[in-house]
C-alpha cells in the first residue's frame, strides 16, 4: 500500500469510534485503531515479534473470526466475541470480521468492534443462579388430573425455544413452573435469570436507554439485535411483564 494512503487511512480510523483492526496474510496488524487498543487496553507494541495467539487467548484457534476470516475466508456479523488479552483482562465484543480479497486471493482481515463489555455485567447484576434453576418437575407434588394436564404441558413447553407465558395469581407457583421448564430445556445448563419488571424499572430504563445510545452512535446493531443475543445465551424469568411498557415510554427505545 502507498505509504501517504495508509497514513491517510490511519488517521481516518483514529477518529472513528469504532474499534477497527486490520491484518495482513502473516498475521502482522497494519491498523489498529485507538478505539480497538482502547477496548482491549494494548499498544502496537505489545503486537512486535508475535502472533494473534501469543496476544490474546481463545478456546482454540477457532474461537479466534479474525483468523477464521484470514484464512479460511469466513465471514461474520454482528456475533458476540468472548476473549482474553494477554494479562486476562476480559474482552467481549460484537463483531464484523471480513477477509480481504486481492485477485481472489485473501490477503488479509479486518475486524470492527463494538464493546459491550459494560452491557453485558449490566445484564448480569440480576442473575440468581449462574449455571442452572432450583426446581424442577419432579419437585412438584399434586395428583389432580388438572394440575397433572398443566404439567405435561410445561413439560412440552420446555422442548421448545419459544416465549413462554405464564398467567396465575400470587402464590400458584409461577416461579416453580419457569424454574422447572427451564431445568428440563435445552438451556440448563445456562444462567436463569429472574427480574422483576416492577421493582427494578429504573435499572431496566438504564439499561434499554444506555444500549439505545451505544448501538445508536456506533451503528453496528440495533437494540433489539443486541438483546435478542442476550436472550440467545440465558433463560430470562420476566415478572410482571406489563411495567415494560412504562420502561419503554421512559427510554423512548
């Protein structure tokens, strides 16, 4: 690349708020924004002499789009990204990684970069159980063949990925039934999170009106993208749904 438009093109994403990061086919970064050192709190020092994997730590090499773009020509958009930096500090970020072609040939990778670091620890302050529900079905005791039909069809319910709504009056047992569909779900052995729609509608407001900005500056997702990821990875246990809609006029998301 001509020295004067790869200075050019530095500067550009110096300015962008945008966590940019560009390869070449050894693996040597050729831009590395301030947003992206920022986010992963490196210089381009701490890049001399080593490779992707001696920098941060993946699972596997796999774990790793930017490397999957280099050199597989693997493509990815607005996925989540979970990794570690030399000195562990956790990283997660939603990414666009993409491999760059020269004559059909990859000759390199970019990665742009939302963090959502913040976003996700504030999703997280209400989890009650980090890896799985208290109830189960067979908890629950009760021999009427009403109560018995209501079972099996949260049992169906639990087989499935859709919303489940639960209607009752106070004390019928809601929670034990949200627990134990969960417990029997494909999704066991993820975060239940229980959060009460009514008693923390302001954090829930912040929550909305702070990822409404985020995604609103930087334009990589919408919010209802960034949620529907979160809702991909943990079992949400909604109570009194209906205050969401005063949050909602609150944020104006």
């Amino acid at each position: 690349m001509d020295e004067r438009l790869h200075t050019l093109y530095e500067q550009v994403f110096e300015k962008i708020d945008i966590g940019v990061r560009i390869i070449n086919r050894d693996e040597e970064p050729v831009i590395y924004n301030r947003k992206m050192r920022n986010i992963e709190e490196m210089t381009t020092a701490d890049f001399a002499g080593r490779s992707l994997l001696d920098v941060f730590h993946f699972k596997s090499e796999q774990e790793s789009r930017l490397l999957r773009a280099l050199h597989h020509g693997k493509s990815t958009k607005n996925q989540k990204q979970t990794y570690f930096n030399s000195r562990g500090l956790e990283i997660t970020t939603m990414n666009h990684v993409y491999p760059i072609y020269h004559n059909e040939h990859i000759i390199g990778a970019v990665e742009l970069a939302n963090d959502i670091t913040r976003m996700e620890k504030m999703l997280r302050d209400k989890r009650t159980n980090e890896h799985a529900s208290h109830y189960q079905f067979a908890d629950m005791i009760g021999s009427s063949q009403s109560f018995q039909a209501v079972i099996e069809q949260a049992k169906r319910a639990s087989r499935t990925s859709s919303t489940v709504l639960l209607i009752g009056e106070t004390g019928t047992g809601k929670e034990l039934f949200a627990q134990s569909i969960h417990s029997a779900s494909r999704r066991s052995h993820e975060p239940f999170v229980t959060q009460n729609c009514a008693a923390s509608l302001r954090a829930l407001s912040k929550v909305f009106y702070l990822a409404h900005q985020k995604v609103h500056l930087l334009g990589l997702l919408t919010v209802q993208d960034f949620l529907n990821k979160q809702m991909e990875e943990h079992c949400y246990s909604m109570k009194l749904i209906h205050y969401l809609s005063t949050c909602n006029r609150n944020c104006s998301v």
